[in-house]
C-alpha cells in the first residue's frame, strides 16, 4: 500500500526547513514595524527594510 509507505525528505528539503527557523522569527519580529509606504520609492523600501534588519540584528546579539 503506498500510503503507509515512509518516505524521506530530499536534502535541500531538509536543510531549508532546518535553517528557515531564524529567518522566519526575523520575519516575525520585524512585522510589528512596518515600514512601507505607498508613497515611498521602492529603494527607500529596500533601504528601510536593510536598516531594520541591522538594527534587529544587533539587537538580538546583544541581548
């Protein structure tokens, strides 16, 4: 029966899901501060997007 056959994961699979953790706690973190404007340009987004995630990573190094 090939439902209650195992399968494994293929190995990017599994080192994608093994490192996405962080940046999907980055991702978390950085949504409680929105920074986009529709008036704003895209590579002042862009810009604006770096500088948050500097300042949340100095953060959490130095916590």
């Amino acid at each position: 029966d090939r439902r209650n056959r195992s399968r494994t994961k293929p190995v990017p699979i599994y080192y994608y899901n093994k490192y996405m953790g962080g940046v999907d706690h980055q991702d978390q973190l950085n949504a409680y501060y929105p920074s986009h404007n529709k008036t704003v340009r895209w590579y002042k987004k862009l810009e604006i997007h770096f500088i948050q995630l500097m300042v949340l990573n100095f953060h959490l190094l130095h916590k």
